[in-house]
C-alpha cells in the first residue's frame, strides 16, 4: 500500500534509473522534491524497502534498485489500536489494499491504524498501519495486539513472566503494564509507514520561534538530534541592554529567566526548558549547555566573608540528573584564550585569599536515554565524517577557543556571543549531515548559522525579539 508521496518517490527513483542508467543519491532526490531534510528521504526509502518495491544494498552509494511488485490484495481494515495506554476496541468495517508480499503466506489477515508512540522502538509510530496475522499466541519478545480487561486492547511486546505478563513498550521513556491474563489477537508481520504526515512534521524546521521555550509545541516528540545552548547567567546581563550593557534597546521580556533574582527559582525555571528538550530530543540525542562559574561581588550578595560563587553548570547538572531520564555523557572545557574579563584581584599582592582569573567555561555533554540510529545511508556517513586530526582535537577534553571578536556579526548587539567554533565542534562530533539541531536560547543566532553552514536543520527559540535582526544577519550572511 503506497501513500501518493510514496508512489511520487517511486516514479522518480524509476524514471531517473531508465533516463541515467543509475539510481539518484539521496541529496538528489532530496532537492527534487524540496525536502529541508535528508532523513526524510532516508524514511521513504525505507518505507519503500520495507513494502518491498526497492532493494539497497548497505554502506554502497546509488545502489537502490525497483523490484517487480507482486499482486495486490485486500484485507480487513479493523480500526485503530493504541501504542500507548490501553483504549477500548473498535472495530470499523472497511478494507485495505497491501502488496502481496506484505502478508505470510497462509492464515487471516488484518490491519489496524496506530495512536500513539509507545512503541516507536521497533519503527511503528503514531499514525502508521499495522498488518497482523490472527493467531492466539506469541514467543516471548514479539509484539502483539493484546486485549486485556475484556474490552481494551493494546499494542505491545509480551513477556511471559512467572506470575504475570508483562506488556513491554518499545520506548525509553514508558513503563510496562502488568496483567495477570491476556488475549493475544495477532501478531504484527508488517508495517505501513505513514510518511504523509512526516512532511508536515518537517515544517517547523529552519524557523526561529521568538517566544518562551518552556513550551516549544511547534516540536513534536522525538524530532531534534542536538541541542546546543548557553542559558542566561544568572540575572548578571540585562538583555533588553546592548552588547556593551550601556544603551537600552528593548523593553524586558515577560518571562525572561535572565531577569529572575532569585536564583534557586532561576533553576527551577530553567528545568521546564531541560524537561521539554528532553521531550524533543530523540533516543540518544545530545544536549550540550555552556556555562561559566559566577562570582559575585559582595556589595550583591554578602553571604561569608569570601564572594559567593554560583556554579551554574553543577546546579543545572544537578535538577537535570534528579528531573528527567537524561543521563551525563562527558565534560569539555572551554579555556578562553582571549580573556575579556576583569582581573580578579583578591587579597593581591598578599596571600590567603587570591582569586582565580574566571578563564574557563564548562561545555557539558548529556544524552538521552534511547538506542541511536546507526542506519544511514553511505553518502550521508561519508558527508560527516570527522578527519583523524578533527577526532584528536575535538575530542580532547580542553578547548582553546578565543572569545568571539568584533568580526562576529553580533558584537555589540549581545552581551554573551557563543563561539562558532564551539558550536562547530558540537554540531560535527554528534550529528549526521541533514539532522535537526535546536538552541532553546538562541541569542545572537550563532548555532542557527553554524547548522546551516554545515548542512543541518535548525531550530531556534528566542524569548528576546530585538535580536531577531541579528539572527536574520547570521543566517542571510550564508546566501
């Protein structure tokens, strides 16, 4: 069963093969259709593989080749199923039409819609069609259409367990249903991608959402490789300031966490953003966040006789490992070897209390939990492929990394510019040529354009509309 988007790759994959002699790469077929991202590609050709109407050999550039289809024929089409929590059985009665070879050979067929992701794990998302074959038992670990409480039924992997069966999700971040008894209806046998709805979902990508990223409901589950972001310090800039902090430019943003005082209150806030990157994030997507060590001076806080320091990168460390299934993954650190700051002075010329020059940021990596998908098409992997000499140097755990200068774009217009450099690194080491990356404070715009620079998606929040002119000059400087 083809969708019309499937049927349109399909006669252009045949009618570039008859007119060349070869098969188009994927970046080709990509701009045919105008595509903003390479893994859109990836998930038709797939879903076309799977329906078995193409092959692909691995790791071997244009190497797709159109099968001859078998027969189509129809099966009872019963309704939807949840791949989440149990909802009530509906049967409708009406048919499908799939590709012969989609079915086993012998015994009752049916399909259902999928609701939900619980299950997104084996490749069966919300949206898709699910083939069963009607059986009443299955081997441990297979996925099944389950009633259980008489009338609910769901979809999931079953586990037979000494004094119960377990209904096992395939996604990280869902418990298991315990049942004592269960009615097995089916087994799933094949699965009918919706990728229609994959292109809407592509819409809210290369856009800046100029409003609070506490809430980024433009971005649906699962959808972003890498996020990239440096958070307010603190309330130490103001940013309805220019990048000097002299010349007023905006008025203050409801909402900004940059303008909160209190500072247990400023993590707190900053959670709900970590808690929604780890909603968008995919399974093993990265979250890298630069932040600096605080000092204080005493005439603002005036808690012991030293300054206080406030080490934003632990206590954000802190509420994401307590909060969410984020795990940490490694630390890097950024020594700015162009320090814009101050002389901390201290007890100086005399010891005991000499202060440490504040010339290192931490750019700490965490993943979410989730198994990565390694599956990627050859030119894609030779695209993003590190030299020996980037691998040595980006992985070493120091980064010499000078402060950005009066060549950036943004100099001037905000008060705390990332380096691109760092973004770079980032960008390079975690992500595949034609992936998502997001910054929930985007700033000044600098990972928006070092995405774009290197052939990725982006997406960016931005609480702040008075940069929306500097963003837009990072991005258009790409033209």
């Amino acid at each position: 069963m083809l969708t019309k988007k499937q049927k349109k790759f399909l006669d252009y994959i045949q009618e570039y093969f008859e007119k060349k002699g070869y098969s188009p790469s994927h970046d080709e077929i990509r701009k045919h259709f105008k595509l903003a991202s390479v893994s859109t590609v990836n998930h038709y050709m797939k879903a076309l593989q799977e329906k078995g109407y193409i092959t692909r050999e691995k790791s071997t550039a244009r190497s797709t080749k159109i099968n001859k289809q078998d027969i189509a024929i129809n099966i009872p089409f019963k309704g939807y199923i949840s791949a989440g929590l149990p909802i009530e059985a509906i049967e409708e009665h009406e048919t499908t039409t799939v590709p012969k070879n989609m079915v086993a050979s012998s015994g009752e067929h049916f399909a259902l819609g999928v609701k939900g992701n619980s299950m997104i794990d084996e490749g069966i998302f919300d949206g898709d069609t699910v083939i069963i074959k009607k059986q009443n038992t299955v081997e441990n670990g297979e996925t099944a259409v389950a009633l259980i409480n008489g009338n609910e039924v769901t979809l999931k992997k079953i586990y037979k367990e000494k004094t119960r069966i377990r209904l096992q999700p395939a996604n990280p971040a869902l418990k298991p249903l315990f049942v004592k008894t269960v009615i097995i209806q089916g087994k799933v046998i094949s699965v009918v991608r919706n990728l229609g709805e994959q292109d809407k979902k592509d819409n809210y990508l290369n856009k800046v959402y100029f409003k609070d990223a506490r809430s980024m409901a433009e971005l649906p589950d699962n959808s972003v490789h890498l996020i990239i972001t440096s958070p307010p310090y603190f309330n130490i800039k103001d940013y309805s300031l220019d990048g000097y902090q002299r010349k007023k430019k905006a008025e203050k943003e409801k909402g900004q966490i940059g303008d909160i005082s209190d500072y247990k209150k400023y993590i707190e806030e900053m959670l709900k953003i970590w808690q929604e990157c780890e909603r968008v994030l995919t399974p093993n997507g990265k979250l890298v966040i630069n932040t600096p060590l605080m000092p204080i001076l005493k005439k603002n806080l005036n808690t012991h006789h030293n300054r206080h320091i406030f080490d934003i990168n632990s206590d954000i460390e802190h509420s994401i490992l307590n909060n969410t299934k984020i795990f940490l993954l490694d630390v890097f650190i950024w020594n700015r070897t162009n320090p814009s700051k101050r002389l901390m002075f201290g007890s100086y010329p005399y010891p005991r209390n000499f202060y440490a020059q504040n010339s290192i940021e931490f750019i700490t990596v965490y993943v979410k939990e989730g198994t990565p998908e390694n599956n990627m098409p050859s030119d894609i992997k030779e695209k993003s492929k590190l030299t020996e000499k980037e691998w040595v140097e980006f992985t070493k755990q120091v980064w010499n990394i000078p402060v950005p200068n009066k060549g950036d774009l943004a100099f001037g217009e905000h008060s705390a510019i990332m380096p691109e450099e760092i973004v770079r690194r980032c960008v390079r080491l975690y992500t595949y040529t034609g992936e998502a990356v997001l910054d929930p404070f985007a700033g000044s715009g600098t990972t928006l354009k070092v995405a774009k620079e290197l052939k990725r998606n982006y997406v960016g929040y931005e609480i702040s509309r008075s940069y929306e002119r500097v963003i837009n000059l990072k991005l258009n400087s790409l033209l």
